[in-house]
C-alpha cells in the first residue's frame, strides 16, 4: 500500500518536473518512454534500500567461550579472561570477558545481519532497551549439551541460559509491548555454538563420562540433549535456530599438547568424535527442521572449513595453526594466559589460535565470512 502511494507521488513529480520540455516536439515522442525507465529506477532503488535494512530484529546466543561476550565475568568460576592480554586488539584494547584477541562470532554474525557491531553479554551489563531489544548472548565459557560439562568449572549450563532467556524475555515484553515482543522473538535469530567441550574436556580429560558410556553412547546422549535444548527454545517462541557443529577438536592446539604425543599432532580420535557428533546432529537438526511446524533450523560445518585453515594455513595468510599467540601456544588458556607471566606473539594476524583453545578474531572473520557466503540466504 504505502509503495503504490511512493510510486504514485514519484509519477506526478516526474511529470511535473517534464511538463515544461513536453511543449517540444523531442521530448514528447521520447517521454513516455523515458518515464517508464524512470519509474523503473526509482521502484528498484527504493526496494533495494528496503533490502538492505536488516530483517531480523535480533540475534540471541546460547553457547560456550566461543560466542560468550563476558557473562562469565559475573559468575563465580575461573573459567575467564576479562584481564590482558585478552581483548588486545578490541575497541580500547579492552578485556571484556571474550576469549579471544577481539571480536567473537557472535560480534561477527550480529554485524553481518545488520544488527549492531557487538553482542553483549546478558549478565552482568547495564544495558539499554535499545541494546536489550536487538539482542544479547546468554553464553558461558566452559558449558557444553552435558550439564556435568558446565558443573566441572562452574559454568552457567544450558538450562541456565534458557532460564535467563526466559526472564529476558519478560523484559522485552515490558520494552517493547506484548504484540511487539512476540514480533521481535518469533523473527529473531538463534544462534548456538557448544559441545566442543563435552567431548575434549569432560569424555576425554576429565574422563568423568567413561564409566557410563563409551564414546558412541555418549555422542547419543549429548544429541539428545541438543535436541531437547532446542525443542525447549522452540516451545519458548524462537522459529530460526542456527546451529555450529563441532571444529576439529584434535587439531586445537591444548589437545595436541595433551594427547598428540611429542610431536604434537592432531589427535585423530578426538577428531573423529567431533565428526561423529557432527554427523547425528546435523540429522537430527534435519529431523527437527521437518517436525516442527513453521520452524527453520540451519546446522552449520565448522569442521570442514577450520581444518582446511589448520592443515594449509598459508591459503589464508597464516604462518601458525598449531600453538597459540599467547605464550609458548602449547599450554595457554584463560587464567595461564595472562599480561603478568606470559608474553605474545609478535604479530596475531600470523596466528589462527589466540591461547591454547579459542582462534584469533581474524580467524573467526575468515569462518563468518564463508558461513555467510554459504547460507546467507537462510538468514532473511
Ligand atoms: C520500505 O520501508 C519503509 C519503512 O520500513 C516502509 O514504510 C516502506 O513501505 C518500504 N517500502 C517498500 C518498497 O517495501
Ligand atoms: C544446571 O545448573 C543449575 C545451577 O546453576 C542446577 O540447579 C541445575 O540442576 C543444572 N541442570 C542440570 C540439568 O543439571
Ligand atoms: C527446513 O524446513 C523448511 C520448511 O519449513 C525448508 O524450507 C528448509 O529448506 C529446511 N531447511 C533445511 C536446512 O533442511
């Protein structure tokens, strides 16, 4: 309606403005024609405006250290790093609380939907309804589809997170209007990234699973409480949940230290367990996709392209893929990689792993940008 009115007031401008030079004989033959070309430039300029406007009113991130902004920051665990040289090449080189040299992929995917340049961490923050309105992550550094992941380091779990979405979603109610907040919620953007540490940390380290399953049963259980982790946001209101699948976890720098024997190689069985959850959680997502009326869950290969930078970095203008920035790379992560007994490297950009477990930001730049090459299209 309010296009047709658009194009309407664009006709009787044009043709004011022409109305003059249709005394000549020239114009008026070339005229009608030159108006429908107008008309057709103006109509595509202003749809292309319109689609340059983000679509989505918010993105909203559940996870691990991966996408978590800093709600670590106010829990009691040691699982953190909002102190340097974490945060180094941030906006006023501050130490927020992301694992990582600078922006995260939550940052990332956020700036690529249009939305706002960073994420921001639910707890802990004083936000505006502006901010709270266009989206925050729950994540917390340490958690994983297991609850026992995020109880061995004191980890907000996956229940957690959803109860803080829940209580958040009482504040945008209260924000924004009952019909706006149902607007905002069933449009928005859902984005997950864990399980990495269920298989590195709590099957393989920890070994505090062993016992009950083998590695086959427990990739099972942790499908299932993907599964249910998911149902459980759906029946909260969210309808696009996209989802990153494990990286090649025997690649990480701390568990070549810990398992890939004096040479440090990739530990092909933990890269194996990562393909396996990969494998029944893109099917399951697939399962669920179909099921739930009106739903649209995207599962996303991390796997593929991050072992492609690992095993030939020089393709992407790296010259280390396995040790970190920090330190010697070997051992460093959150409270071991710190400015008062560790130094870094001299040039990041050369890194694709900032400590001993999370990538530098230009590595996470080089992983959005294919993700967003590659599904764009589902994301408006
Ligand atoms: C473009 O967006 C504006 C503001 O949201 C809206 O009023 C207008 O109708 C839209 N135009 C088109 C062509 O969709
Ligand atoms: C998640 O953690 C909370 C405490 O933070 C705990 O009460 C709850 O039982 C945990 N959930 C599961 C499923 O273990
Ligand atoms: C998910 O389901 C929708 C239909 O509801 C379909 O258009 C879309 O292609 C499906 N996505 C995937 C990744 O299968």
């Amino acid at each position: 309606m309010s296009r047709d009115k658009h194009l309407e007031t664009s006709k009787s401008e044009i043709m004011g403005s022409s109305g003059k030079r249709l005394r000549s004989k020239s114009t008026t033959v070339l005229s009608p024609l030159l108006l429908l070309l107008l008309l057709q430039i103006h109509q595509t300029l202003t749809l292309a405006t319109n689609e340059t406007s983000p679509k989505v009113p918010a993105l909203i991130v559940f996870g691990d250290s991966v996408v978590d902004p800093g709600n670590n920051n106010a829990i009691i665990t040691t699982t953190r790093c909002n102190f340097p040289p974490y945060g180094k090449d941030f906006v006023g080189h501050r130490a927020t609380g992301r694992f990582s040299n600078g922006k995260t992929p939550s940052d990332l995917f956020a700036s690529q939907l249009g939305i706002k340049e960073y994420l921001p961490a639910y707890l802990g923050t004083k936000l505006s309804p502006e901010e709270l309105l266009t989206g925050v992550s729950f994540a917390s550094g340490g958690c994983g589809y297991d609850p026992q992941t995020a109880l061995l380091v004191s980890a907000l779990n996956m229940t957690d997170q959803l109860n803080l979405f829940k209580e958040y979603k009482e504040k945008v109610k209260i924000i924004a209007g009952e019909e706006k907040a149902v607007d905002i919620i069933t449009k928005s953007i859902y984005f997950i990234a864990t399980g990495t540490d269920d298989i590195a940390n709590t099957y393989f380290t920890a070994q505090i699973r062993k016992l009950e399953y083998d590695l086959p049963s427990y990739i099972k259980y942790l499908v299932q409480q993907a599964s249910s982790f998911y149902q459980e946001l759906y029946k909260s209101g969210a309808r696009k949940i996209v989802i990153l699948g494990a990286p090649p976890i025997g690649c990480v720098p701390s568990q070549r230290t810990l398992a890939g024997g004096i040479e440090r190689d990739c530990v092909p069985l933990y890269n194996e367990a990562a393909m396996m959850l990969n494998k029944e959680l893109a099917m399951e997502i697939q399962r669920l996709n179909s099921t739930l009326p009106g739903s649209m869950l995207l599962y996303i290969d991390t796997y593929t392209p991050l072992l492609d930078m690992i095993s030939r970095p020089s393709a992407y203008g790296f010259k280390v893929s396995s040790k970190g920035c920090c330190g010697t790379g070997t051992f460093e992560v959150t409270l071991t990689c710190n400015s008062w007994t560790t130094n870094i490297c001299d040039d990041v950009s050369e890194y694709l792993f900032w400590d001993t477990y999370h990538p530098t930001e230009r590595a996470y730049q080089i992983l959005m940008t294919k993700m967003q090459q590659k599904y764009g299209s589902y994301f408006n």
